[in-house]
C-alpha cells in the first residue's frame, strides 16, 4: 500500500530519538563520549557499542544505513590501532620488536581498546545527528543554550548550504566528463575540483552574509524566532538513558577486572 506524501513524512518523523531535543542531544552525545575518552580497555567501549547498537531501533535509521554512514570510521580504525600497536607501552610476553616498535600483549590489548573506542566514540554522533532538522537545532541553539542569535544564524546558513556542495561537485565532474579534461590523473582532477569548489564556496559565503546582513539578520536587537524550542520528560529519559549506557558499560569493565584510565 503506498503512503500519501503527507503520511510518509509523517511516517519518517515516527521514530522515538526525533521528539528529543536537539540540545539536548549534543549532551547526551557528550554523556556517551567522556567517559570513553579517560578510559582505555576493550570491555567498556564493546559494552558501549552494544548498548548503542540495540538503541538504533529508536533513532529511525535502518542498520545498513548506519554501517554504511560508519564505513569511513571502520577503514580508518586500523590506523589508530596501529600505532598502539606498534608503540605502546610494552608489557606481558614480547611477539616482535624492531626498531622503536614493540609488539606485546600489552599493546595488543591497547590495540583493540582503541579501536573499538573509535567506533563507540562515532557511532553516537551518527545516531544522535543523522536526522537532526538544522533549523530546530538552531532554535534549541539559541533558546534553550542560549548561543548568541548571530552565531546560531550563520552556523544555520552554512549548514544549509552544505548540500550545494554536493550539487556543486557533481556538476563539476559531469561538466569536466563532457569536456574530457582532467580524467587521466584522478589526484590532479581531486586537487582542482577542490580548490574550484573552494572558490565557489567564498564566493556564495559573501552574497549569503550581504544578504542576510540586508534582511537584519546581524542585527543586535532581540529577535524572534519561527519555532519554539521547549524541554519536554522524553529529554529526561534520553539523558538518563546515556548515563545509564555509560554506567553499565563501566560497571561490567570494573567487574571483570579490566577497567583502567588513560592515565594508569
């Protein structure tokens, strides 16, 4: 049966995480992140990303949409874990070393430690911020943080006009196809389109300030605003719900003895 175009915009609003406030999600993004960042063991961060995971249901993001947003992270959690790797503090039984670089079972733990903190610390942001409306953000920005209107505003317009870069560079690469230039080398094609995206991106950059400073957005006076940014019980619940993700997290590293700061 297919949906009404008033009832599948409404069907896509239905998920629980989009009656939370976006204020309020940038808190619970850094509940989710702190404590990851003064620990370093595997079983904290696995319990995170599991407790995460099971949460995707009330985000309204499909899991092949969040694997698919956190690709890039994956490909780059071998980095990170390799200079642990390689050069962290050795301890326990020695399997190589060359060098400066030491492979042990200590650095082997902060290995996978660190990587999978890598995707406990991103996978948050995705499931907090992929559906986020810019304009209630900035709303919540500036009614319930109380962010300065000027900021909040241009932070607003350039969130915007991000998609326009993508507009932007895809009409490049087509115009660029049909004209064959550039296609043998693809770094060289990289480096030029960026710097023409960069010029397009200054120059709308100025017309948007002038334009805005024209209609009285830079204007110092108090402003109103379109929508109301308000508190409501389902906050609270979001916010206990990190606290409590962050707390059984630590609570099963302390149990099994593997619980430690970054700084021991």
């Amino acid at each position: 049966m297919t949906l009404a175009r008033g009832e599948e915009a409404t069907a896509t609003r239905s998920a629980w995480l989009d009656g939370v406030n976006p204020a309020v999600r940038i808190l619970v993004a850094f509940l989710l992140s702190i404590p990851l960042l003064t620990t370093i063991d595997a079983v904290s961060a696995g319990v995170a990303v599991l407790l995460l995971v099971l949460c995707i249901p009330l985000t309204g993001i499909g899991f092949g949409t969040v694997l698919r947003r956190m690709a890039p992270v994956l490909l780059l959690m071998p980095v990170a874990g390799l200079s642990m790797l390689l050069y962290g503090e050795p301890g326990g039984r020695v399997y190589a070393s060359f060098w400066y670089a030491t492979i042990s079972d200590d650095s082997i733990a902060f290995a996978v430690a660190v990587g999978i903190r890598v995707i406990a610390l991103a996978l948050p942001t995705i499931l907090l911020f992929s559906r986020v409306d810019p304009i209630e953000l900035a709303a919540a920005l500036a009614q319930i943080v109380r962010l300065p209107a000027r900021l909040v505003l241009g932070v607003l317009a350039g969130t915007r006009t991000l998609g326009l870069f993508v507009d932007d560079w895809r009409a490049m690469s087509l115009a660029r196809r049909a004209r064959g230039v550039g296609d043998r080398n693809p770094i060289r094609r990289f480096f030029s389109m960026a710097f023409v995206l960069l010029v397009f991106a200054v120059r709308r950059g100025t017309r948007l300030a002038t334009a805005m400073e024209a209609r009285g957005f830079g204007s110092p006076i108090e402003r109103t605003w379109a929508r109301t940014s308000r508190l409501s019980s389902r906050d609270g619940v979001a916010i206990v719900g990190a606290v409590a993700i962050m707390a059984a997290a630590i609570a099963v590293a302390v149990a099994v003895g593997s619980f430690r700061f970054v700084w021991m």
